[in-house]
C-alpha cells in the first residue's frame, strides 16, 4: 500500500493516543487474555539488541501507531507483543480504538479493503512513516488453516449441545496458552525486525 501523502496521524493526533496503561484500562473485555500475552512475550537479547540498532540509525524508528480492539484475538496476542517492542527498543508508543478512529484506519486498510488489526505503524522522531504491519504474522496465515480448521469446523457445528460448547471453548483457550499461539507472538518480534531492516535507509 502506498501511504497517503498527507495522513490524518498528525504528530499531534499521534499524542493524543493512548499509553499502552490506558489502552488497557479502557479494555471492555479480554483483560486476562491481554495479561497472559504479555508476560508469556519476550524480548531476547539478540532481538532487543537488533531493534535498538535500528533506532539509532538515522531516520530510525522513534515511535509506534498501534490501532486495535479488544474483543480481537489478533490484538490481545498482538498488542502485548508491541508493548514489548515498544519497552525493550525504546520506541514510544501510543494506542488507539480503531471504531473511534475510522479516519486513521482508512489508511492503512489490509489490501486496501479489509479494517483489520491490530496495525501497527512506525515513524521518525519527526513523525516520517517508515512502515507499517498489518494483523498477523505470514507464519500464522499459512498455521491457521492447518492448526485451527479442525477446531473452526466443531465450533461452527449445528445444535451443539452444552458438553460440546464447553469443551470446543476449552479447546480455543488450550491453543491461546499452547506453543503454536506463543511462535505467533516471537514471529511478530521477527517479522517487525525484518521489516524496519527492509525499510530504514
């Protein structure tokens, strides 16, 4: 997507997001789910070190457009991974609804169609787009179908009995806490390295 030439991110709108802190204390839903992401990321040193070299170069990466909500198993598995980021590089980053905020979202469309997040978008010091990612990682794209199909497929069975929702629900929860979910979340860190690699000068 070719970023718009003049964007509605303002370096003043970008201060009107959200900490992280207050992103999740406006959270309607899902704040354990939000919880549980964050402490099961982390930052090895080798990408921390990674991420800290691109914010030093010049025209690196200072701060982070995070557009989310709550209700999303992408953002409760994505934004925590971007607190790390944000935490371990240095990069600020600020939050927003992205139902409160049409107009942001609109730029930053997934094949310019699709309203899907979490997006997160990174700038220079003096607010110049550098980049920005969309949803999830290609990893958990070509995962899905394979890991969560079968799963998908006894959720949306008709007449589903009290027994079979209970545990079809067990079984979404197992896999948001299992190993395949937690590759999601170190995938994000690396495809964000590779990504700022590829679009820092």
């Amino acid at each position: 997507m070719v970023q718009q030439t003049k964007s509605v991110v303002t370096p003043e709108r970008y201060r009107q997001g959200l900490t992280y802190a207050g992103f999740l204390a406006r959270l309607d839903r899902n704040q354990e789910r939000f919880r549980e992401n964050y402490e099961g990321t982390a930052v090895s040193a080798e990408d921390a070190a990674a991420l800290k070299a691109l914010v030093a170069r010049p025209g690196g990466p200072a701060k982070i457009l995070l557009l989310g909500e709550a209700w999303c198993p992408d953002v409760f598995r994505g934004a925590p991974v971007f607190a790390r980021i944000a935490e371990a590089s240095g990069m600020e980053l600020r939050c927003f609804f992205r139902d409160e905020n049409k107009d942001i979202m609109a730029e930053f469309l997934k094949g310019g169609e699709f309203e899907s997040i979490p997006v997160a978008v990174f700038y220079t010091a003096d607010h110049r787009y550098i980049a920005h990612w969309i949803e999830r990682p290609a990893l958990a794209n070509r995962e899905m179908k394979e890991k969560l199909g079968p799963m998908y497929a006894r959720l949306r069975k008709p007449d589903m009995t009290d027994e079979e929702k209970a545990a079809a629900k067990a079984e979404n929860i197992a896999f948001q806490t299992g190993p395949i979910w937690a590759n999601w979340r170190q995938e994000t860190i690396r495809e964000v390295i590779h990504l700022l690699e590829a679009s820092v000068g």
